[in-house]
C-alpha cells in the first residue's frame, strides 16, 4: 500500500472547543482516529502584533483527500477566522494501520 495518500491533518483549538471539534471530525469519518494534545500554550501574529493563547493540538490520522472536507467542516464549527489546518504525509507506516485508516473514512 502506497502511505504517500496518508497523513496526519494538524489543527489547533480553544481548549474548551478542541473535543468537539475533534468528534465532530471523527464522526464525519474525515479522520480515522483523532488525538489531542494536553493545553500547550500558543504565541502568533495577529493583526500586526503578537497575541498568545492556551490551545489544544489535534492529531488527526486521514488521507490527502479529506483535507478540503475538513477545511470546509472547520469553517463552519471552529471559532477562528483562520483555523490551523496542516497536512503532513506520511512516507511509511505499518501496512495495517494504513489500511484501516482508509477503511474508517468517507468512501
């Protein structure tokens, strides 16, 4: 099995909203399994100046083919204006575990 369409999606949240996001993104089978991070605390620019927030990390273990599903699921449930939404591919991994991955989303 070829693991250059798997990846894991990386976005962060609200401490009090990542859960939910999160399920929300696991029950629209657009992430096989999701997993957050304890709080981490975040440092950004925003608006020309540098704000700072305590955030939780989702781990989400999906395919190249969700991403665009899940930006369009994260502009309508997460509450910034620019969510965190990264890709990055896994180049291998245990055949298994990528084939239940595909086996656990949308068709």
């Amino acid at each position: 099995m070829n693991g250059n369409e798997f990846g894991m999606a990386v976005i962060s949240a609200p401490s009090d909203k990542a859960e939910g996001i999160a399920r929300a993104i696991v029950e629209g089978k657009l992430a096989a399994c999701a997993q957050l991070t304890a709080e981490v605390a975040s440092l950004y620019w925003w608006e020309g100046k540098v704000e700072s927030d305590r955030e939780r990390l989702l781990l989400l273990k999906t395919e190249r083919r969700m991403v665009k599903a899940i930006a369009e699921l994260l502009g309508e449930i997460h509450p910034y204006e620019v969510p965190e939404l990264i890709f990055l591919p896994i180049s291998e991994g245990n055949p298994d575990y990528l084939a239940w991955i595909s086996r656990s989303l949308q068709p």
